[in-house]
C-alpha cells in the first residue's frame, strides 16, 4: 500500500456530525463550528518507547491516543466534534494498521468524533492526534479561577495507570488486570466536563500527576491548597500496593490516569449532583483551595509539603 491507499482502506469514513462540511480526501477540511460557539483545540503525541512498549497492542494505542485528547476536551468544558490524525509509521502493515483503526473508531462513534484528516509517513514508530471541538462563548473551563474556600474534587481513583506501568514493567509481583486496562485505556470524562460549564472555578486533567497538575491551576489562580489524604479515592489495588510498598506518593505523582481535577463552591454541589446523568464517573472532595500559597498535604495529623512532582520531558534531575 502506499499512503492513499492507506487512508482509503483504514482511514475515510462516513462524516456523523452535519457540521463536518468536508473531511478526509481534499487538501482540507471545511468545519462548522454552530454559532454562538468557539472553537477548542489541542493535540497530542506519542512516540514508541517513550509513551509506549513498541509491542503495545495497536487497538488500545488507537483507543489511547483519541481519549487522551478528548480529556483535553473535557478538561475545557468542550463537546469534541473532530479529529485529525498523523501517523508515521515504519511499515504499512495492515493487520496493525486495522487493529489501530478499530481502537481508533470506536471510541470516535461513542463521542460523535469525525476524523476528518491527516497525515502519513514512514518512519519511527509515532502517533499523533489533534481534536477540536467546541464550547459556548465565556463557557470554557480554565486553570486561572480557582478560589480560596473553594473544594478540590477529583474524578474515579488515582494512581491506577502508574500502578499498572509498573505492572507491565515487571517491577511487582502480583498483576491486576483492572489498572492495567486503566494505563491501557483511559475513558476520557466528556459528560463529566460538560456538566461543569458554569459551575467550576478551575479545572485540569490529570495526565502528569495530581500534584504536577493541581499545582498548574494554583500557579494560574494564585493560591494555595491543603489536601486531605484520607479522602483520595484510591482502587483496591492502589491500595494493597501503598500498605505493601509504603509507597503513599504514588497517587499523587503517577501520571496517565485522565480524571478531571476541578474547583467547585459549595453551592454549586448540589447542581452539579443533578446535571449528572445516572451512571456517571464518581467525584470526589479532596480537598480546599486556600489563600496562602504552596500545596500541602494533611496525612496522619500532619501537614506535608508537597515539591512539584510528575512527568516532564527534556527535564533531568540534577
């Protein structure tokens, strides 16, 4: 196959969304955002051996990389309307290839997400996936509004995703199948992040880390926070690893989960509990924005400093 014939076969399909004037098969696409909206954008990359084991199933890597970006999405209040898709690959192999688009499309058709196209080239093993989406004027959710009095909610658990890695990577004794499908699979919180238009002062996904990430909105907002460790909500199995390893810090720095860390008043609680469909992701209070800056930690009665902590490219410890 060459390129064409690549897209043709794995990439073109039928456009759900009426606001997808043209997709796959020009030199661009021609979107239409509805009025009153603007336009939200991100993208993302990942590359063999830094984001992924090379043998990683293809079907969970196309899943991987379209959650990812909707969690930017949803981490905006933003309903996610199209994606574009670069591939660079080191051969065109087509059971990949297909495995790749399944993983890919489904998540797609549960989100009403068009690919509407891209770009392919041979080369090292890399992915990458820009969505755009849309959200109501003065609607979007940002990292800047956090205030002191506000609560700190996170979705689901923390710590799964890290907890799996160090599964595949062989460093425990014991597998749980479960957070491995949580590195391997991320749900990416659209309902969630839609229903916080309006409601939360600040808002972020966790990608990097709790603390990395929680620690971007107190630097945008200019305030502080206490955090209670009592109150994470932590798997099973995060858990059983904590009481083994001692290890408590493993929820708070272990990146890759993709819940939605927010800030909410309190009378906005009580909403948020009824714009929530039945069957939605759990949220959680965590802890209260303070005026007094830093990030701490209330575990055994005390209070712990918490230094930046997560996953940085091109940093290396000194």
């Amino acid at each position: 196959m060459d390129e064409f014939d690549l897209i043709r076969r794995f990439f073109r399909r039928s456009a759900v969304r009426s606001q997808t004037r043209l997709g796959v098969g020009d030199d661009a696409a021609l979107l239409n955002p509805p009025p009153g909206q603007v336009l939200a954008a991100t993208v993302d990359t990942m590359v063999a051996g830094v984001h992924f084991f090379p043998d990683a199933d293809p079907a969970a890597l196309g899943h991987k990389l379209l959650a990812v970006n909707l969690s930017d999405l949803a981490a905006m209040g933003a309903e996610p309307a199209w994606a574009l898709l670069a591939l660079t690959l080191p051969d065109a192999a087509p059971e990949w290839l297909g495995a790749f688009a399944e993983g890919l499309f489904a998540l797609a058709e549960r989100h009403r997400v068009d690919l509407v196209g891209g770009d392919t080239t041979r080369g090292p093993l890399t992915l990458s996936l820009q969505a755009l989406g849309w959200v109501p004027e003065e609607q979007a959710l940002r990292r800047c509004g956090a205030r002191p009095g506000d609560g700190i909610y996170v979705s689901g658990t923390l710590g799964d995703a890290a907890l799996g890695l160090k599964m595949l990577r062989g460093e425990l004794d014991w597998r749980d199948e479960a957070v491995i499908e949580r590195l391997l699979r991320p749900r990416p919180r659209v309902v969630l992040g839609l229903s916080l238009r309006g409601l939360a002062h600040a808002c972020i996904d966790v990608s990097d880390g709790l603390v990395a990430d929680l620690g971007h909105i107190l630097s945008a907002s200019g305030v502080g926070a206490i955090l209670e460790w009592e109150s994470l909500p932590l798997s099973a199995a995060v858990r059983r690893y904590v009481a083994d390893t001692g290890d408590w810090r493993l929820p708070l720095s272990g990146g890759d989960d993709y819940e939605l860390c927010f800030t909410l008043p309190e009378a906005a609680v009580r909403v948020l509990q009824q714009r929530l469909p039945a069957g939605a992701v759990a949220w959680h209070r965590i802890g209260t924005i303070q005026k007094e800056q830093g990030l701490r930690i209330n575990k055994g009665g005390r209070a712990i400093s918490l230094p930046p902590a997560g996953y940085r490219h091109f940093h290396h410890d000194e």
